[in-house]
C-alpha cells in the first residue's frame, strides 16, 4: 500500500511557525517526517514528528498524554492537529538510543542501570493498559544525563481507559475507544512503584485473568482497527522517532511488517498479528495469533535484555520462517508439552519444522553471561504468555537488588551522537 499523498508541508502552518523555528529534516519513515526545532519563547530544542496517518496519530498522541508523567516514556511538549491536516507531534529532542548504547558497549553494572529504566517504562505503560507492540532498542531513546525513555507509540494499542493499574487487581476498568482523546488522570501521572505493598502484588494467575479481561473489552469496543501496518521503518531513532538512510544496510532485516490489508479488514476488531520488528515478535504473533495482549511485549523485552547482555541481537531472521525456526532452534519444539493450547494459534497448522531432539537453548547463546542474567531472559523467553515475568515482578527481581548494584542513571556512559 503506497503512502499517502502529502498535500503540504510544515514549513506553512502559522500555528507551528509562529512558536517553533524548524531546523533541518532529520528522518523519515512510511507514514511520518521529522524534523528538529526549539521552541521560540525559551530555546528548548524540539522534534517535531509529522504523522501523515490518522490512525498513528491518534495511537501516538493518546498514549503519550496517557503516560505524560512517566520518567522513562518520550515527553510529548504538545501536538498540532485539525480535521483536514496531518498532526504534528511536539517532543523533546534526545540524541541517542539503545541501539548507539549497545554498539558502544559498556560495563556489567551499566547494563543493569539501563535494564531497570527498561523495565520501568514498561511497567508504565502496562499499568495504564497500554501495550506498545515494538519494543527495541531503536525505541528506547536516551537523553544527555542518562534518562532512558520509551518512544514510538504509533503501534501501541490502548486496552482501556487512563488511570487503570494493571498491578492492582482491585482496580475496575472500562475500555474506552483509542482514538477518542483520553484526558489524564491523577493515576495516569503515578509513575513510582518502591511503596507498592506486598499484598497489592498481583499472582500470575490474577495477573493474566485481568489481561483476559482486557482484550475481550477491546474487542468489543475497537470495531474499526484494521492494522494497515504500513508504519514507519525503524522508525525512532535518536529521539527524532525516524531513522536516517545511513541506518537502512544494519537494520534492513528486522523492520515492522506491512500487512496484509484483505487480511486485516476481516479481523473486525481483533488485534493484527502483523506487527511490531520481526527480531522481537512474540512466537504467537509469528503464528498469527489476534488474541494477545501485554505479554507480547514482555517477549520483546527479553530479546532486548539478551542483546544488552551480549552486545548481538538473539534472534535475527531474514523472514518469518527464519525467525520462528531461529526460536526453535534455541528453546525446542513449540508444541502442547511446551505451550497448552499452541496448537489452536491459526497458522499452526500451517508452519511444520522437522523435531529438535537438541535445542540449542539459552545459556549457549549467552556464554558470557552470569547466571542470574540467563535467568532473567529464560523468565521472558517463554514460549507461553502466561508464563512470561510481567514488568510489575521484574521490578522486584532479586537480580536488581544483589550485587553488582544498578549504576546511577548519572554514571551511565551516554553517547555523543
């Protein structure tokens, strides 16, 4: 599907022009330019994301005033949007990512110092309802004094209303239509969790029971998703939400898919399966699972963990086929013993590999690493969702609190560029 015709430009709109100085275009991506700027009443320097899909637009700019008090989320200064116009988006402006941190290297309590950032952006967004559904390391965006900062919510989906804590299970919910504009709510703004009590902790089973709950509510409500997915590339880099030309030979395997969109108009309202970067998709999503929820973005997470601890992406297929065979390879054979229910996943029927009587398995890929480290990826890297450690546990994990200590966000090496 070809991208839309872009019938101005944003060099034209007063209502930017008059508060903004537009410097140079930065990225591009299917459906989005960038472009860097500062705000004129104070200097502060700006990226400003030009959406030229509706659809994007409204996922990107309702999940960022939903999670608008989040340390560890982009800070979204405002956006531009009319009826007959494309929106622009107003971000503050980083210079590196996850990706640059990775291809830099850095020392074994650093990496603990950018996982619990991870992992506390994460939480954010599940406890608010919101699955991102591309989680890599292009998207986590670092800022000059170390703050690490989940950007790109053009793929993200929100499940309910603002102000839902998925790590309470007393909490009621009402799903809500993602592209109603979503006012925020005290709750939206609570970012911390040290006071979280322990008996407010939710087990695995609440946890997941609330998910279920969930995605039937989405279902119900988000009638007109159809998942075009015809979204940016890899499209976050450096704060700018894009990526440069320069990126394309590194990167060129694992961009976000385009669906289907036949496929995608007969979902009715079920999630699409078409989504996210192929290097850190979820087994069901490879399998074409529509059902899923948060747990999707836990397995992204542990790819990401991985490549952190060994400075190379886990599992880096060329296709579909690839990846889920890279995945077997290492974790065995995705069938009832490993996943109940597996076998119901619609293309599973479909996709056959010959047995692996001797799955590679985690630790090998990860020789390296400690113990404690492999532990904490084998906790994501579950072929069953409902087994996957959620972001609420993860920040409990003992690896977190035992020695080596976490570095303080402002003894992280951050680079230049």
């Amino acid at each position: 599907m070809d991208p839309p015709t872009k019938s101005w430009s944003i060099h034209t709109r007063p209502e930017i022009t008059t508060k903004y100085s537009i410097f140079t275009h930065i990225g591009s991506g299917t459906y989005s330019d960038v472009y860097s700027g500062r705000r004129l009443s104070d200097g502060t320097p700006v990226a400003l994301k030009e959406i030229h899909d509706h659809q994007s637009a409204s996922r990107e700019i309702t999940a960022l005033r939903i999670l608008r008090g989040s340390e560890n989320v982009v800070f979204m200064h405002e956006f531009f949007w009319r009826e007959d116009e494309d929106a622009v988006i107003v971000l503050e402006f980083l210079k590196s990512d996850l990706g640059t941190v990775i291809r830099d290297g850095f020392g074994g309590g650093e990496v603990k110092g950018w996982m619990m950032q991870i992992v506390s952006g994460v939480y954010d967004c599940h406890r608010n309802g919101i699955v991102h559904r591309d989680l890599k390391p292009e998207n986590f965006l670092v800022s000059e004094n170390g703050v690490l900062k989940i950007a790109d919510f053009g793929q993200a989906r929100i499940l309910v209303k603002s102000g839902f804590d998925a790590t309470n299970h007393g909490s009621s919910s009402h799903s809500q239509h993602p592209h109603d504009v979503i006012p925020l709510s005290d709750n939206a703004n609570q970012t911390g969790y040290e006071n979280q009590d322990e008996e407010e902790r939710m087990t695995h089973d609440e946890y997941f029971r609330v998910l279920d709950e969930l995605k039937i509510q989405s279902h119900t409500y988000d009638t007109d998703d159809k998942d075009t997915n015809t979204h940016d590339g890899n499209n976050s880099c450096r704060a700018t939400c894009t990526t440069s030309d320069d990126d394309d030979d590194a990167w060129k395997n694992s961009l976000p898919y385009e669906a289907n969109e036949e496929r995608d108009e007969k979902l009715d309202g079920f999630l699409t399966s078409c989504v996210g970067t192929r290097w850190f998709r979820a087994p069901e999503l490879l399998y074409g699972s529509t059902n899923y929820g948060l747990e999707v973005d836990l397995w992204s997470l542990g790819c990401v963990f991985a490549e952190l601890l060994t400075l190379k992406p886990l599992f880096p297929g060329t296709g579909d086929i690839d990846q889920i065979s890279r995945i077997i390879s290492v974790l065995g054979n995705l069938d009832e013993e490993a996943w109940s229910g597996c076998s119901k996943l619609p293309d599973y029927a479909r996709i056959s590999f010959n047995k692996v009587e001797n799955p590679i398995g985690l630790d090998a890929c990860m020789p390296n690493c400690l113990q404690d480290e492999v532990s904490l990826v084998k906790r994501l890297l579950c072929y069953d969702p409902a087994q996957r450690a959620t972001a609420a546990e993860l920040l409990h994990d003992k690896y977190f609190s035992e020695e080596q200590l976490p570095v303080p966000i402002s003894q992280l090496r951050v680079p230049s560029t």
